[in-house]
C-alpha cells in the first residue's frame, strides 16, 4: 500500500524481454535504498512492482503481460514516478494508493493556471462512476484531489511542488496516463450494490 507522495523521480534504463513480460532496471534517483530489499514493493507510475533485484542505486523489476496490459509508460525507457511501499508508523499525507492500475486515461487538457497547472484526463466510462469531485484519485501514482467532474473527464490542480517533484510536468494532451480509483469507492459500490 502507498499514498501517492512520490518520493523520487527515477529512469527506467534497461528493458529486457523475459518470460511472461519484461524486466526493468531502473535508476532511483532520490529514493534511497538503504533499506530496500529482494521482495519489497514499490510503486512505479502507479503500478505497484516487486524488487527482484538491488544494486547500490537501482532496482530491478519484473513486469508481468497482465500488468503491461492494464497500464502505460512501463514498456520504454524514460523517467517514472517512484514511491516505496507505506510502513504502519508512516504518515498518510495522500490517500490510501493500492498501486493497481485501474485503467488508462488520456489527456486532454494540460495549461498553465498561474503558477498551477490545470490538467485534464478522460477516463475511461467504466472508471467514470468512481471519480467524485473533492474525492481522490491517483494519476502516474500520484495523489490528486478531484476538483470537477463532468462525464468521464476530470480536473485536478497541480502546485508547482508536485510538478517540481514528479513526472506530471512533462505531460501534454494526448499522453496516455495510469489510473487508480480511490479503493473506498469501489468498496462502497460493492456494498450497495449487493443490496
């Protein structure tokens, strides 16, 4: 489980083709791995990865075909949006981030809003019924607070912090980006719908 607080910006910088998917190595950047092991989850633009293999500053990952089928930006090289997994001492400054993706959505809108940006994502219509203004949701991992809904599009706001500090600030319309519905949503949904 993670809150969608990226801790670091890192670079996807080897893809190889393995059996049942792919293998990642990525660089971490920032995140720090000290106390990274074999085993361990990170979230990785959302999508919650087990670490494979450490070295002083990356981490190896696999990729299964389900996950590459349910996401985007996992099959290139480039930067991504790292977390490590939430400890039950940790602070929960986001919202509770499974790390599984729900789907893909586009972008649409992404402009300047003063010193903000306004972005734009059209979700896909069987994710639609879950996003509620002033709820949450992740977008690439990230947690966003729902500012206007209307159909399947949705707003959020971006500060210049979380633009300083993930990926976000290179999108642009157009760009397929990792959804993660807030799990509260589906859990109520469930529940009413069993009535």
């Amino acid at each position: 489980m993670f809150s969608g607080i990226i801790a670091a910006v890192g670079r996807i910088s080897r893809i190889e083709r393995a059996k049942g998917g792919l293998r990642l190595d990525i660089a971490a950047g920032r995140l720090g791995l000290r106390d990274v092991a074999v085993g361990d989850s990170i979230s990785v633009n959302g999508a919650c990865l087990t670490v494979v293999k450490r070295a002083k500053e990356s981490i190896s990952v696999d990729v299964s075909r389900e996950t590459l089928r349910c996401t985007t930006g996992l099959e290139r090289s480039g930067e991504v949006n790292l977390e490590k997994a939430l400890r039950l001492s940790d602070r929960l400054d986001g919202h509770l981030v499974l790390g599984h993706v729900d789907g893909v959505g586009k972008v649409t809108k992404f402009e300047r809003a003063g010193a903000n940006r306004l972005l734009r994502v059209r979700a896909p219509a069987s994710l639609a019924r879950y996003i509620a203004r002033k709820g949450s949701i992740a977008v690439q991992g990230v947690s966003l607070t729902v500012n206007a809904v209307r159909g399947a599009e949705f707003e959020v706001n971006l500060i210049p912090h979380t633009l300083a500090v993930t990926t976000l600030k290179s999108l642009r319309a157009g760009d397929r980006v990792n959804l993660e519905i807030d799990p509260l949503a589906r859990y109520a949904e469930r529940l009413l719908r069993r009535r």
